[in-house]
C-alpha cells in the first residue's frame, strides 16, 4: 500500500492518466446541499488562502486494452463533483475568453485524455447510467433526460454565472484542495480498507456494501460482466428505490432464510451476517451467491414483498446453494378461499403499482 499527500489537481491532472469508476459503484447521488457545501469549502480555501482537506482517495492500478488506468474503489463522488466544477468553468471560459486561463487549457490537463485509439477522450470514466449523462456534458450536446450529473452541472454552472462570482477565488481555492492518495495492491486490502473508511459518517446501504464485496475482488472485465449480469437486473427490480431501501429488505429477508439460527434486529447486522453466512457457512465462489440473491429478489419484488420470510421454503427456484434454510420440509397451504386469495394478490399488485 503507498500513501501520499498531494493536491487533488496535480492527482486528477497527472499526465496521461486516465479514472475509471469500477462497475460495482454505486451511481453519482449527491444531493444540491452536498454540492453547496463542497462549492463554499473551495471558494473559502481560495479567499482565504488556505488549503481545504477533500479527504481520501482509495484506488488501484488496473489494466485494460488501452493500457493502465486509476480504479477508484472510494472518493468517486467527490471526484465526480470537482470534475463537474472544472466542466462548468471549462464552459464559462469559453463564453468568456478574456478569462485568465483559457478552457482548452482545462479540458486538456483534467477533463480529457488523449491516447493513440482516441485523440480525446474523457480522463474520467463514470459507471454505466452516469457515463452518458457525463459524456454528453463533456461534448456540449443537451442531455436525454435529467440526471444528477446534469442538475449539479447545472447548478455550479448558475454559481459561476452569479454576478458576485469571483474566478480567481474559484481557481486558487481548487489549487488549495488536498487529499490523501492510497494506491493498494491487492483485492484483500482494497476491501478490508474500504470497510474501514466508510465504517464512520454517513456510511454505505446494505445493498453497497454487499455489492462491493461481492464485486471488488474480480478484474475490470469481470466486474463488468458480473455487474451486468447480476447485479444490474437485482438493482432494476426494485427501481425507484431511494436509498436502496427496498433491496436492503430484500437481502435482510435472504441472509434471515440462507443463515441458520440468524437474528437479524437491525440494518447493522445485516452485512456482518452476510459475511458470516459466505465466508463461514457457504465458502464457495461468489458468482452462485450472485446467481441465488437475482433470483430470490425477482421473487420478492414480484410476490412476497409482504410476506414474512417463514412463509419460504428451501425447494424454491432461487435456492441452489448453501445449508438448508431454516424452513426447509414447509409445505404451503392451498387457499380455502381462492376467490378471496386472488382479490388479495390483486390488491397486493396494486400496492406494488403505487410504490
């Protein structure tokens, strides 16, 4: 593991180099309040001429078939926010090209790369809904439709048209941003010190944190395909899911059957118990825990949204692995009144509707 202190410019500006967010993140979510924030610590670094602490950036060195890139396994959003400043002062350079620097100065140096496959592509590659939304800004083109990349674009950028707006303010105090770089150099570590950064402050869901275990030990090319495969379908079931609130109930439900004897009273416990059940109970490779957890969420979302979890058995298509659950043997009962079932289920998927 190498650690160094250096300035988030020099870091993101490093020639050459290109920032790859590993599919396993999760998406770019901060809110207007968090780009506020971020916005006066910089203009306050800058006016009064001090550094401000960005925090740390967590990353390994990585391979694809352009050669070797950053995977930032923790700090993708503040990365992602900077970048957006840089974008909205790139764009108001270019309205105003008396400023003191010049915009294809900026884009060159920290929004693009270029590479003998791609004369200038983007230095910083977003996860799969976030990257055309970036792209787009990045290339001047109107976005398909509202994202969050989009609405704190436009933010910064309304910042920047304010006429109190002070461009040397803005640029001193993005030179004044440090960080902590921390490159590790094996899977084990990565997540080992993942947990440990995000184990204080507003900490990850359920559903991050199982995602990235389960992810962040394969190579690129291998969370790509595990995230397409697995996790994209099991996050897209329960869409819209703010916070992810709908999913963690649905792994909450999974880990209380797969765990025998588990007691699971609180969202804290339900990632220690997940690892207990992998590491300790199951030992196996994690794409067939990938496999069980898609198909036990579409059956949740789809049916048993409402049901309490002994009303499961272990013969259902979801479950193909580990120890017996601890309803194994239960036999459902059919309906007495399967008119009155059905207009059940019927209100059921009216409820599910409205969600």
């Amino acid at each position: 593991m190498k650690i160094k202190q250096t300035r988030f410019l020099d870091f993101l500006g490093m020639p050459d180099s290109r920032f790859i967010i590993p599919a396993y993140q999760r998406l770019y979510t901060w809110s207007e309040s968090q780009c506020e924030e971020l916005w006066l610590d910089i203009l306050r670094a800058g006016r009064y001429h001090r550094t401000h602490f960005l925090g740390t950036i967590l990353y390994s060195i990585e391979r694809d078939n352009r050669g070797e890139f950053l995977a930032i396994i923790d700090g993708q959003q503040r990365m992602t926010s900077v970048s957006l400043i840089l974008l909205a002062l790139a764009r108001h350079a270019r309205k105003h090209p008396n400023s003191f620097f010049v915009s294809d100065d900026l884009e060159r140096r920290y929004l693009r790369v270029s590479d003998e496959e791609s004369v200038s592509s983007p230095k910083l590659t977003l996860s799969h809904y976030d990257m055309g939304s970036y792209l787009a800004a990045l290339e001047g083109r109107d976005p398909i439709a509202k994202t969050t990349i989009d609405r704190n674009l436009a933010y910064f950028e309304a910042r920047i048209a304010d006429e109190s707006f002070d461009i040397e303010e803005l640029w001193e105090g993005l030179l004044n941003l440090v960080m902590i770089a921390v490159q590790v150099d094996d899977s084990a570590s990565s997540q080992s010190i993942f947990e440990s950064i995000n184990s204080k402050g507003v900490p990850l869901n359920v559903a991050d944190m199982i995602r990235n275990y389960l992810l962040l030990a394969e190579n690129h090319d291998e969370q790509t395909r595990l995230y397409e495969e697995y996790w994209k379908p099991i996050q897209e079931m329960f869409a819209p899911d703010s916070g992810s609130l709908r999913l963690n109930g649905a792994i909450k439900s999974w880990i209380s059957i797969r765990l025998k004897g588990a007691r699971i009273l609180s969202a804290d416990q339900v990632y220690s118990s997940f690892k207990k059940y992998v590491e300790d109970e199951y030992r196996g490779d994690k794409e067939p825990v990938l496999r069980e957890l898609r198909g036990f969420s579409l059956m949740w979302a789809e049916n048993y949204r409402y049901h309490g979890t002994k009303k499961y058995k272990s013969g259902s298509a979801w479950a193909e692995i580990g120890a017996p659950t601890l309803t194994s043997g239960y036999k459902l009962k059919k309906a007495d009144n399967e008119e009155y079932a059905e207009r059940v289920r019927r209100e059921l998927r009216n409820v599910d509707s409205r969600w």
